[in-house]
C-alpha cells in the first residue's frame, strides 16, 4: 500500500478540480427534470467540464474486465447504486432518484464528487433515503481527522444508517486521490472504531456512502459496469473529496452549487 501525503499546493489544484465537479453537477441540476435522458445529461457534462479546461476522468475509465468506461459521469436511476451508464433509452420520470457521479482531471489533479437527485416528486419514503445517506457522509467527515482511523469513518457511516433500517453496500468502498482517481487507502462504509489505517495530515481521500433502501447485496449488470440492488429497491450515493488535516477536515468537493438551484 501506497500512501501519497499532498502538499498544500497539491492540494490546492486537488481543491480547483473538486469545486469544477461541483460546479459540473450544480449544471446538471438545472436540467434534471422529467423527459430528460442521461445521454443528454452526459453531453451536458462533458461539454461543461472541457469548456473549463479539464478532462472528464471517468471517459475510457477501464474496469477490471477491460471494459473502458463508454461516458464522462455515471447515471445510476433507482436501484442501480452506481457506475450506471447513460444512455438514450434512460427516460427520466417523475419519482425517480438518479445519483449523479463525476470526475474530473484538471492540471494533474483528480476531483471527484456524487449527488442523488430527485426527479420531480418523490417519495416521503425515497427522500428519507436520500437525507439519511447524505448525512451519514457529513458524519464520515466528521471523524476523518489526523490521529483518527479509517475506521472511525467507516463505522460513523454504518451506524448511522443501519439504525434506520438500510442497507450498507460493502463490495464498493471510498478512495483515496490525487494524481490517480483511484489511489490508497480504501474507505469502507462500514467497520470498527480504531480500525485501518491511521489517518494523516495532507492525506486526500473520497468518503462514499452506498447505501440501499432494502437489502444490501448487489449485482452486475451484462454491460460490466451498472450495479443494482438485487432486491430492487433504490439506493442512494453520496461523495465528498476532503483532506485530512489537524482539527477538523477540509471538503475539497461542493454540493453549493446543486443545493442553489435545487
């Protein structure tokens, strides 16, 4: 395993990129509505983030299958918890959720930042859902501090949404990132108070949630990449990039610019 510290210049493009992908979503926002595609969201996405200088992250993204990655965000509607597809025949219809994932390369650094959004109006049940994963990363946050362990955030994160009765994904976990999307350590969703490895100042990592209305267990689907409850239900997804400092951490990502026009 391969920790790499960032400095505080690092940091600070890590922290330009980030605010591009909340800046990216914030975009989407204004036309996530019934009708819409996720093709066309996708186009969207990609012509916003080369528009300001960066590379989509997640397009020719490979998988383990070598299967790259045919779009420049994930669109996973309803029970698909993540790295769905967009595609033309994905119609968005009133009482959806489409979890919005998104990466972006900007002076060789990464961000990379997930909502789940309503599509018109959802439902009491959906919308608990939502508000209970979200907080759950803001509690992740909370506990990813220096001296602390990966495992404080993963149990804050657990706990939180087992006590509502979700489900917690574990075959898919958080990240660290910087100059790769993808770097050391893994973030679990769920774990033991004291556990992993310990945190660090000027440590860049991803914390997001997955978490399912029903059961947790999750399938793949043919195309190599969509991931869905195998129950059915909807899952929620919800991702911050932070650093890790003394004291309190610092949200390199934001969700200002969707929650402005939402």
């Amino acid at each position: 395993m391969k920790i790499f510290l960032k400095t505080e210049d690092e940091i600070g493009l890590m922290r330009r990129a980030n605010q591009l992908v909340g800046k990216t979503l914030g975009e989407l926002a204004k036309h996530i509505k019934p009708g819409v595609t996720t093709l066309q969201l996708d186009k969207i996405a990609d012509e916003f983030i080369r528009d300001h200088g960066a590379v989509p992250t997640f397009k020719n993204f490979p998988n383990p299958y070598g299967a790259p990655f045919p779009a420049s965000i994930c669109t996973s509607v309803n029970d698909a918890v993540v790295h769905g597809v967009p595609s033309d025949e994905d119609v968005l219809k009133d009482g959806d959720i489409v979890s919005i994932d998104c990466g972006t390369l900007l002076d060789g650094f990464n961000g990379d930042s997930a909502y789940t959004f309503c599509v018109g109006e959802v439902s009491d049940e959906v919308k608990k859902l939502l508000k209970t994963t979200r907080e759950a990363l803001y509690l992740g946050i909370e506990n990813a501090v220096a001296g602390r362990h990966v495992g404080d955030i993963s149990c804050a994160v657990q706990d939180h949404c087992e006590k509502e009765g979700y489900g917690v994904v574990r075959e898919l976990t958080g990240h660290g990132i910087g100059r790769e999307m993808h770097e050391d350590p893994q973030v679990p969703n769920y774990g033991r108070r004291g556990n992993g490895i310990l945190l660090k100042a000027g440590m860049c990592i991803a914390i997001e949630p997955m978490i399912t209305m029903g059961n947790r267990s999750i399938y793949m689907m043919p195309d190599r990449w969509t991931i869905r409850t195998r129950d059915g239900k909807p899952a929620a997804h919800f991702e911050h990039t932070i650093a890790i400092r003394q004291g309190k951490a610092e949200i390199l990502s934001t969700f200002e610019e969707i929650e402005n026009i939402n």
